[in-house]
DNA sequence: TTTATACAAGACAACAAACATCTTATTTAT
DNA sequence: ATAAATAAGATGTTTGTTGTCTTGTATAAA
C-alpha cells in the first residue's frame, strides 16, 4: 500500500517541467540529474508520461522533454495514475464481479469512501500550486542548465539531493 | 498502491469472529472454509492477529480462534494495520530523514492530507458497524458448524462464496 | 495414559512486481 | 556525414506476496 518509486519519479520529473513552464525544452540528463531520477530509468517514466499527453519528447541531438500542458490542468492524480494504473486500494474494488456482495458489503462500503477521498485529494492537487511551495526538487536554476556548451558544466550545482517525494 | 491479500483475508477473519462474538471459540478450518482463506495462510494470520492482541488461540483439540476485544472496540484501520503495517502511502512520509524539504514540501503534505483521512477513515469503521450490515461471508448458521460431533457434518452448507473483501 | 485432534513455528518455494540497466536502433541538429 | 539524444524492449536483480510443508507441542477425551 505505497506508492511505486516509478511514480515518485514521475512527479518529480513533472515538477520540474512545471518550474519551467509549458512548452520548454528540458534535457533529459539535467531532468534525470537534478531530480535524482535513475537516467535510463527516466527514460522508461518518460514514454509513459507521453503516452498519457502530459510531455512531448523530442528525439535527436538537442531533443529533451517538453511539458505539453499548463501545471494549472496537471493534478497529482494523473501523474500517479498514469504510472500505476487507476487506484482501487484493493482487490474487491477493483473487480466487483469476484465479490458476492458487491455494494451492499459494509466493508465494500468503507474501501469505496476511502478510494474517493484519496482520488480527491491527490485530483486537487495541481502543479501550478504544488510549484509555488516549497518542493524538494531544487530548481530554481534551471533554465541554463541546458545551455548552450555547458554538456558537463554543471558542477557548480547546490548539493546534492536526498531522496523525495 | 493495493491491499495485501493477507491483510483482505485477516479482515474477513474477523468478521466471522465478531459475528458469533466476543469469547465464543471457533474452530479454525471452519474459518478458513466459511471465508474462503487457504486453512494454512490462516495459521499465519492468526498468528499475527493473537499478537496485536485482537485474538486469542486455544491449542489442542477442540482448539480454534477466539475473539478477544468487543467488535464495538475493533477497526478496520487496526485490523490493516497489523497486517500490513502502518500505512504511509508514499516513501517521502514514512522515511522524512531521506526527504530533504520534510514538511515544507507541497507534494509532502498533500500525501499527509491523504494518508491521515485514509486512516481516519478506516478507523471510523468498527466491526461492530461492519457485521450489521449485508457482509460478503454468509455466517447466519456459525454457531452449530463447531457442534458436537459434525467434524467433517458440514456439507449441507450455502453454495460456497467467491472472493470477497 | 494413550490417542487423536488441533494449532505453533518457521523453513521453503513459486510467482509476481518493482527497480534498474543495457543494447541496438532511430531521429535530429550541425 | 557525424555526433548527440531518445526509442524500444530485452534482460537482470531484488523484494514482496502468497502460499505450502514439516516438525513439534498442547489439549481433550477415551
């Protein structure tokens, strides 16, 4: 009952094209550097992200990840099921037709209200919000991180990250 | 992000438990056959139930479980909870050392939102609430599956159950 | 007190999922 | 053309789930 480390991933990455803006381009490496994010790792998140319409990927040299839609319209919902597929929180949820007493179940009853509360919460929480705060991916320098000649001139970054949400 | 069977199974256990009440013995193959659990899987359940507390186990013949608390005195959220353990739902809230914004991240306290009223709301249901209504384990008959001398009498019983919660 | 019954305790195994890496191919800017 | 960058998917490692099995111990009843 935790969420995957792919997803964790997932969001960060999301967090970081949001602190950019939709619409620009970001390297993959940077990405996969300043959130901490496995490279080839994010490779696999990032076609997934894609296949769900929230990132572009551009291929070829100069190619990177690009936020297709504004964070106000991404929630942290989405991001984590496109990763791990729709929550049901458990099994009698999420196959109805294997339990015998469907809805009427007093048990049944408690998963379902858990379920929506948890879909809520996560549906209210956007991007463009989320990015305002304080968040543990620190990027406040971003935008020349993918500039011109700088392949490897990045060490000069704050220190390293711990492990985050 | 889903309930371990286990955890599915200890709850129908209970339930099967409160309905006959607290202090009344039940034999434990007649559990495992009334709620569809693999008879040695409930071995090692109970095991873990009579360390939280919530059971006890006789030995011996004419052994079995007994319900220890008042149903009225049994969550859903303690029930998980010992199977499982404690629920965090995300990486970032069960190991915060390892997360370097702590609470002053956004996505940080939108997974404390969701957990607490997860957990809230799965200790707002009691057993007590739980078996007064249409519950996916028939028990009606409980009481005379343990009877006298009907070791293996217990054929005449409802056409048996899929999988429930 | 012997016997059959029933659970304890934990080793073990099959399977699935999570997590990550690696290789080969393709795309694109220069 | 060449180098840079991602695609796609095969593969490998680790961890967790879901059980089963064996040996031992406790208890009731003949």
């Amino acid at each position: 009952m935790r969420l995957t480390r792919a997803a964790e991933y997932a969001i960060r990455c999301i967090i970081y094209l949001a602190k950019q803006g939709r619409g620009v381009l970001a390297n993959k490496n940077d990405i996969a550097e300043r959130a901490e994010i496995p490279p080839h790792f994010l490779a696999k998140i990032g076609q997934d992200l894609a296949k769900a319409g929230l990132i572009e990927i551009r291929q070829g040299a100069k190619g990177g990840f690009v936020l297709v839609k504004e964070p106000r319209d991404i929630t942290l919902l989405e991001v984590v099921e496109t990763m791990i597929g729709e929550i049901y929180l458990n099994d009698c949820v999420a196959r109805p037709s294997g339990c015998n007493a469907l809805s009427a179940c007093g048990v049944h009853q408690v998963w379902i209200r858990a379920r929506n509360q948890l879909r809520d919460t996560l549906r209210q929480a956007t991007f463009d919000k989320l990015i305002k705060k304080k968040i543990c991916i620190p990027v406040s320098d971003v935008k020349n991180l993918t500039g011109l000649n700088n392949t490897r001139g990045r060490d000069n970054s704050p220190e390293p990250v711990k492990n985050l949400p």
